[in-house]
C-alpha cells in the first residue's frame, strides 16, 4: 500500500496524548485544534477532546485525551459499516461556516494532480492506459465543473484511512483532522470508498444510504482513484519500492472501470 509522508509524532502519556508536528507550513496545528475544539462543542467523545496545545511552539504541539477502540481495518462487518455510518452523521452534522475549505478540496486536487502526473511520466501496460485516463480526466471538461455547485457544506474528514476510526466494539470514533475543513458528502464518501486502506470492503450499499448527488459522487470518486494511481506511481519511481506491480495494476483497472462506468451512464 503507498504510505504517505509522515507529518507528526506521537506521544502519549498516562490517557494524554501529545501530537507534536514534523511540519506545519499549512497550519496544521491550528486547523486540527480549531476542529477539534469544534467538534468537543458540537459533537463530545466523536473525536479527542482538546486539552492543550502550544501552537507558537517550534515544533508546535496540541494536547488531546487517548480514545478507547482499536483502528478498522480489512473488510468491515456490518456492525461496523452500521457504527461509522452514525460516526459520519455526526460529524457532518457540526456546523463549517467558521472553517477553511478541507486539504484537497475538489478544485485544488484537479490543479495540483495535473502537475503531479505529468512529473511521474507514463509507465507502460495498463498502468499507463490508466495514466492517460487519468491526465485526461484533470485536464479535459469532465471533472472542470465540480465546483460550479455548491452542495450543502459538511465537515471534511480529509484522511479517512482506515486506521484513523477507532472502533471499541459498538461505536467508532475519528482521529486525525490536520487538514480538516469543509467539504461535501459526495466527496468525503469519495475519499473514504477510494482510500487504498478501504479496498476490502464492498461500500456500495454503504454509499446508497446517504442522500447525494450521484453523478457527483461519481466523478469525484474518479477523481480520488487518479489520486492514489499518481502516488503508486511515484513510489514506483522511489528507491524504496513499497509497491508489488499487482497493486499499481489493480489501481490502474479500479480507474479504468471507474470511467468505463461514468461513460456509460451518459446519455446518448
């Protein structure tokens, strides 16, 4: 699985844990204790309760509570799928007038994934079928109107791996919002069903119980698979060589049946 930069340290103390920050050039700090501080207002034992947090500090930290549960992973049972289904409806019930968009808003994704295909180049087979797929969708009309509607704003997420939902045996909770911001429902189920951790997992069922717009969900659900076909990719490149083929191949075929999808949907 490609793993991402890793961008904090953890610490925990008795039932403290303290997250100190590598780097924070995006506000990070701030973003996590403002939603944070948020979320124990409008939505208490959701996400850690903010305790303390020195964030003119050089690392900046911020403080929380250690949550109970064990993070998900693999395919999840229906109790789980039940219990994240009640942990995302709270947090999308919490009002965002006061927050900054979420990381990687739809608009911000289509202009930096542009740049970042181009510079891991076109690899061969099927991958680089995809890839052209890929470039295609950031580029062309497709996708360049995702911003042009406004569905109702939510509470972003923005890094639903798996590991982030703790779940105690009855309920989940989530941890991990530096880059946390509004957002919407179609695109947050995007980013959770097309997060590489979530593969095991049939989310079809799971994606009908929400009341979205599903052409919308669609196309942003491409655009998130473009997303990790460009990080295999890059770590293909990269000495360290995480990957095995088969997986960019499977991202690759993801991608490619994900648009063979769309298309067929349109009218004719």
């Amino acid at each position: 699985m490609a793993r991402l930069a890793q961008t904090h340290e953890l610490t925990v103390t008795g039932d403290r844990l303290r997250k100190r920050y590598v780097s924070w050039d995006r506000g990070e700090h701030e973003r996590e204790w403002a939603v944070l501080s948020l979320l124990a207002t409008h939505a208490p034992g959701l996400a850690p309760e903010p305790l303390n947090a020195r964030l003119d500090a050089d690392p900046p930290w911020v403080e929380m509570n250690v949550l109970p549960g064990r993070p998900l992973t693999g395919r999840l049972s229906p109790e789980q799928l039940a219990a994240l289904e009640v942990a995302l409806r709270r947090l999308w019930s919490v009002p965002v007038d006061d927050l900054p968009a979420r990381r990687l808003s739809p608009a911000e994704a289509l202009r930096v994934r542009t740049t970042w295909l181009a510079a891991v180049g076109r690899p061969d087979g099927i991958a680089g079928a995809a890839f052209d797929v890929a470039l295609e969708l950031v580029t062309g009309p497709e996708l360049a109107d995702l911003d042009r509607t406004e569905p109702p704003p939510v509470l972003g997420h923005s890094d639903p791996n798996l590991a982030n939902y703790l779940w105690d045996g009855s309920r989940i909770r989530i941890v991990d919002f530096e880059d946390a911001g509004r957002s919407d429902i179609a695109y947050e189920l995007a980013t959770l069903v097309e997060h590489m951790s979530a593969r095991d997992t049939d989310w079809t069922g799971f994606c009908a119980r929400f009341d979205v717009d599903q052409g919308r969900l669609h196309q942003v659900r491409q655009l998130c698979a473009a997303f990790w076909l460009y990080f295999l990719l890059r770590d293909r490149t990269s000495a360290a060589r995480r990957n095995p083929p088969e997986v960019l191949e499977r991202q690759a075929r993801r991608l490619l049946d994900l648009v063979d999808d769309s298309r067929a949907r349109m009218p004719r």
